[in-house]
C-alpha cells in the first residue's frame, strides 16, 4: 500500500510537468484512477521522459512569444478565407444547445426518483438491480425527471432503456456511485444503457442549386412545406460521380447509391418569394451540397432530448474470452438524440469476479445519428478486447453533427476517441481532451499489441476540430483505402490546433487539412506515405514546436465567446 501511494505521488508530479495548467485537474485525476501496476510503469518511465523533454529544450531553443495563425488573425471572420483557398469552419455551434447554454443542475430538478428508497435497488452490488432502476427510469419517463443512484454499487445482469424525453440519471459521483453490468451474451452491437430516439424522416425537397460550403442558406425547387423551427437533415445521394470525384472507385461501396443524412440542421427563415425558394438554416453547410448528387433536405422528427448521465461511475467488463466473443458492446450510448449530456461518469475496474480488473468489455460512450450532445469531465479506460470488428472504441462519434466532447480522457483502449462508420460526422469538437496506451490486440491469448491512434476512421469526416489535446499516443487521419470494409478518405478539412504530448500527429486529409501550434507532439503529413494516396496538396502545418504561445489557446472557446458575444 506504501509503495502505491509513492507511486501515485509521483504520477501527480510527472502530471505536474507534463500537462498545462488547464489540464492537470484532469490528468491528475485520470492517472490516480491507475492501478498499481500502471503506477509502477508511470514511475519508470517518467525519468527517462523527463531527460527527454529537458535534452529537447536545451538543444532545440524555439521562437518565444505569443503569436496568432495567419488563418485566424484578429479580424477574422467565418466567411474569411486566405492564401491558397485556406480558411478556418466557425466550430462553436458544437455541443448542448449549441454550446449557448452550459448543462442543466439536475441536482436541482423537481422531480426526483430515487431507485433505492422508492423502488427498492440494492446498492450493495449483492442482488441485481436492473428491474428496480429499470422502474425508477420508467416513471420519469411520463413526466420527466431524475433517476437518483444514491451512492454505492449497483449491479445489474440486465440492460437499461430511456426512450423519452427529459429524463436524467445521476448518482452522487463517480467516485461514489458505481453501476456494473454483467450480461455479455446477445449483447454484440448493443449498450448496457441505451438512450434511444426515433428520427424519421419526409420525403425530399430537392436543392435547386448547389450548396455552397460555409452557407447558411440553401436554395430548393419549392420550400412551400417548411417553416422556420422545423428540423431537416441535409443530404445527397452517395452516387458514382461523388465517389470517382473522390478518387474512391472500388473503395467505397458500403453505402454507395444510397441518400446519407450530412448535415442535421433546423429552419431559421423560409423565403418562398425568393426564386428559387431560400431556406436558412442555424448552422452553416461545412461541404458542397451538389444537385448532381440528388442534394435535398428531408424534414425530420423523433430526436430524444434533454436526457442525461451524471455523476456516477460505470464498468462492463466480463470474462476475457467472453469478451472477446462478441463485438462492439458500449456502455452508454445515444442515438437519434439531440441536446443531451454526459458529464462526470468514469469506468471503473468491473468487481464482478471474471472481469480481472479490467473496465470495458471492448467500447466506452458512443454518440450515433444525433446532433448538439456534450460529454464532458468523463474518463474511460482499459477495455479488454481492443481486436477487430470496432472494438475498443473509448469516446466514439458515428454520423453525428455539432457533438462536444470537452475535458475527457482515454486511456488503454485500441483508438481512444474516435469518429467511426459512414459519412456525415461533422462539426464536432475534440476539446481539452488526453489520450494514452491506444492499442491494436491482434489476438486474444496474446494481451499485447501495436501501438495505435485516436482517429478520423471512415467516410471522409468534415470539418471537425481537436483542439488543445494532449496525445501521448497519437492522432490520424489519412486514406485507409480498403480497411474497415472500404474507409477509403477518412476526412477532410479538420483542423488540429494547439496540441501538444509525447505521441505523433499523421495528417493526410483528402483537401486541405489543419495542423495550427503544437508542442513535443511529432507531426507527419508527407505526401510520400501510403495513407496519404490522393490527399494532396500536403496538410497546411503552422506553429510546429509553438503551440504553448498560440494565441488563442482553444480555438472552440474564442469563437463560440466571438459568436455569442460573452
């Protein structure tokens, strides 16, 4: 006990040294949630890092001094646009309620429903609560409310559901609340708590012209059926010209003549004596939007919304062969949702005796088909089967618009964060987020691996933003050809900004890509790498070894205050 609290002081001091002052509080917390031997392995290395970044500093003296990129100067404006095509996406519409309004006090709701008084949970972890909170979520859904986990442990054998609106789940912190899920059969491609929209949609209204990108306006062949609030989704047929456009033919095919939801939008103003029609939207394009791909808006309805997850912490590790079974088994997910949090839920190692320690059965929270959701102060880690099939997945975005994830951490799972699977992840925010340990197991009886990358992993993502991160492993995004059932160009105009660690930023964006002010993270965007086939011109690369002067220092936080002028 003696010699894991040593090591812990001494993770507190190597998170001292290498995270700003805006990040300790999270990597402090992040590396005492570390199990004695991941203290140990802290402790050793931190010497042999510490002579590392000393060595660098001496041999390699840098320009001091604040400075700004030439792409976001003082005057800068979202329709700016620089040398060479170059421009900057206004990112700040990212997060719950656009990022305008900061996350409901559930502890402060009028209705409250606490599963172990009133329905009966046991929160020791001896009998199976599933049914009892099950109940509590069940009656908050009439009216609205909060499902209240007064500390201690709560084990489920089951799965939760919330399918409406309003309904929040908070336990008392995750140091104190701790939820485990033991059920692992039947659960591939499935989460132990699921909050779960039913987005539908109309049929088309056809763009009469292209959509030019950075618009806020659009123009369609007859608008007479919408209004302003209404909710639409932007999209277009992925059809063979879209694709050989891209250099993607024979690549991509999983959804190729197929109509994808791009860009999740809501009507601001309806012009019907424009002509053509004009629709104004809430946030810009961040694409062109072509007729010859069949672009249209699509009226939408079903988003779920202000649902919540709070406070507590959650674990679903299983036997290791178990694990390893199946594929894809999240702990939290949010799907067809909008306007809805995460905020200070952890993993914690599985007390169910088969989990050996380990967090996760393979995947942390994910975020599918939604737009305007925060996850926020949250740590997920050590996932068990980190193999193939999109497992390991910590913090995962899927064909989602304008999500947040701020202030998060990743630790030991294949790719940390991540965005995954079709197209139309656009518009979200990496912010203050920390990552380590990202790693490929090939084989379950082989528990070691290859080194691997947070990542841009399918389907040309537009337009998002990680931004003041620090990576100890690493960030990519490039051509991953035909992996993952055809990937092909994984993204395009995203931007790194201000980032710094001790792994590798590889950065081959089909376009332009983005990599403003970093510090000790190694940077790659040449053109003569694999992953680069197709991408050029090289990615635009500013501020190499000076991210600690950049000014601002996130880039999320300067325009959302420019735009909402606080």
């Amino acid at each position: 006990m003696d010699r894991n609290r040593e090591a812990l002081g001494v993770q507190g001091e190597l998170a001292s040294r290498l995270f700003p002052q805006h990040q300790r509080k999270q990597a402090g917390r992040l590396l005492s949630l570390g199990s004695r031997k991941q203290a140990r392995r802290l402790r050793y290395i931190q010497v042999a890092i510490l002579l590392i970044l000393t060595a660098v500093s001496v041999s390699c003296p840098r320009p001091s001094g604040p400075w700004r990129s030439e792409l976001y100067p003082v005057d800068w404006t979202p329709e700016a646009t620089y040398a060479g095509g170059r421009f900057l996406h206004d990112f700040s519409y990212a997060g719950y309620h656009y990022g305008e309004d900061p996350l409901p006090d559930a502890k402060i709701g009028p209705l409250v429903f606490d599963v172990a008084t009133a329905y009966g949970a046991d929160n020791t972890g001896v009998a199976d609560a599933t049914t009892a909170i099950q109940n509590a979520i069940d009656a908050a859904e009439v009216a609205g409310g909060v499902v209240y986990l007064p500390a201690g442990l709560y084990r489920c054998d089951g799965v939760l559901r919330v399918d409406e609106p309003g309904v929040t789940i908070r336990g008392d912190g995750a140091d104190a609340t701790k939820l485990y899920f033991t059920k692992s059969q039947d659960m591939a491609y499935k989460s132990h708590i699921t909050f779960q929209g039913s987005v539908s949609r109309g049929p088309d209204i056809p763009l009469a012209v292209d959509g030019e990108n950075r618009a806020f306006d659009v123009f369609v062949i007859d608008a007479s059926s919408l209004s302003p609030g209404d909710e639409v989704s932007l999209g277009w047929v992925i059809t063979d010209d879209f694709v050989a456009e891209h250099g993607m033919t024979g690549t991509w095919q999983a959804f190729n003549g197929n109509w994808q939801a791009i860009f999740r939008r809501t009507v601001v103003a309806v012009d019907t004596a424009a002509n053509p029609d004009r629709v104004t939207l809430d946030v810009p394009l961040r694409y062109p939007a072509l007729v010859r791909d069949g672009a249209s808006l699509r009226k939408e309805s079903g988003y779920l919304s202000e649902c919540g997850v709070e406070d507590l912490a959650l674990a679903n590790a299983v036997d290791w062969d178990d694990a390893w079974d199946i594929y894809q088994v999240h702990i939290l997910l949010f799907s067809g949702v909008k306007d809805c949090w995460v905020r200070g839920v952890d993993s914690f190692a599985s007390p169910y005796p088969p989990a050996d320690g380990y967090h996760l059965q393979s995947c942390g929270i994910e975020v599918v088909n939604s737009k305007r959701v925060t996850v926020a102060d949250s740590v997920m880690q050590t996932a068990q089967n980190r193999g193939g099939g999109g497992c390991g997945y910590l913090f995962e975005i899927s064909q989602s618009n304008e999500v947040l994830i701020r202030d998060c951490a990743g630790l030991d799972g294949r790719h940390n964060f991540i965005q995954n699977w079709g197209f139309g992840t656009t518009g979200c925010v990496f912010l203050r987020c920390y990552s380590a340990g990202s790693t490929n197991l090939a084989y379950r009886n082989l528990p070691v691996g290859l080194p691997a990358y947070n990542e841009y992993h399918h389907s040309l993502a537009m337009a998002n933003l990680v931004d003041q991160c620090t990576l100890d492993d690493g960030w990519y995004a490039g051509n991953r050809k035909n992996e993952s059932s055809g990937a092909g160009h994984t993204s395009t105009q995203c931007v790194f900004w201000n980032t710094d660690g001790r792994g590798v930023l590889r950065s081959f964006q089909y376009g332009t890509g983005y990599v403003i002010g970093t510090e000790d993270i190694r940077v790659d965007v040449s053109l003569a790498n694999g992953p680069a086939q197709g991408t050029a011109p090289a990615d635009y690369v500013e501020g190499e070894g000076r991210g600690a002067q950049l000014v601002p220092e996130s880039l999320y936080e300067d325009q959302l205050e420019g735009r909402i002028g606080n």
